[in-house]
C-alpha cells in the first residue's frame, strides 16, 4: 500500500542521474572536510544535498535536463580520462602507453619488444619508441 502511494508521488518527477550522484558524493567529501578541518564548508555540503533532493523531485523535466547536459559536457572528458588512466593501470605490465609527438594521439604498444618503429593510426606520422 505505501510502495503504491510512494508510486503516485514520484510520477512525472525527474528522479536521479550522474550530477545527483555526483553532488551526494561531493557533499559527503565536504561534509567530512568540514567536520575536521573548516566546519563551514558543512553548510555548502548540505546546499549539496538539498540540491541533489530538489532536482530529484522536481517537475520541471526540461530544465533539469538542461542541468544535466550542462554537467555531462564537463564531467564527460573528466569520467574518459579517469577510465583511460585506470586501463593504462591495469595494463602496466602489458602495454606500454605513449603520445604521437605530432599529433598527441594516446598510442600503446607491447612491452618487451624493444625499439620499434611506430605508425600513428591518426596522423600516419612514422617515429621510433622504446618499449
């Protein structure tokens, strides 16, 4: 009976995404900053966390859209780095991870193999690297 009551109250709110995430987490990383060191910054912690309830339950569907996409324009180029630096990570012992000079293309090439002559898939600029 409450599960369909909770139902009816949430229809046609927008719900969570990655920027509701992203505001619990910063407001919990705040919040503990502020608990030991500046206790102000308690106060923008909670800002977060109102924020994140408010877009949650808010009807206005287009305009917490717009939020989002503003978000995703930033967080996008920020999420593939922290996902390239965690692949290089996992494949340190395999792979050795280099940038064309001429074109800054991220390259990766076996490790082991000694010096090898590299064709960037970019640019086709040709160049020699140590593995």
């Amino acid at each position: 009976m409450w599960y369909q009551k909770l139902q009816r109250f949430l229809y046609g709110r927008y719900g969570t995404d990655q920027l509701n995430l992203f505001l619990l987490v910063l407001g919990l990383v705040l919040s503990l900053i502020g608990s030991l060191w500046f206790w102000p910054l308690v106060f923008v912690a909670n800002g977060a966390y109102i924020y994140a309830l408010f877009r949650t339950f808010s009807r206005n569907l287009p305009a917490r859209q717009r939020e989002y996409a503003f978000f995703l324009r930033f967080w996008g180029p920020a999420a593939g780095w922290f996902r390239l630096q965690k692949l290089k990570w996992s494949q340190r012992k395999s792979y050795k991870y280099f940038k064309c000079p001429h074109c800054r293309q991220q390259l990766r090439a076996p490790r082991g193999r000694g010096k090898i002559q590299v064709t960037c898939q970019k640019c086709r600029s040709v160049f020699q690297t140590k593995t």
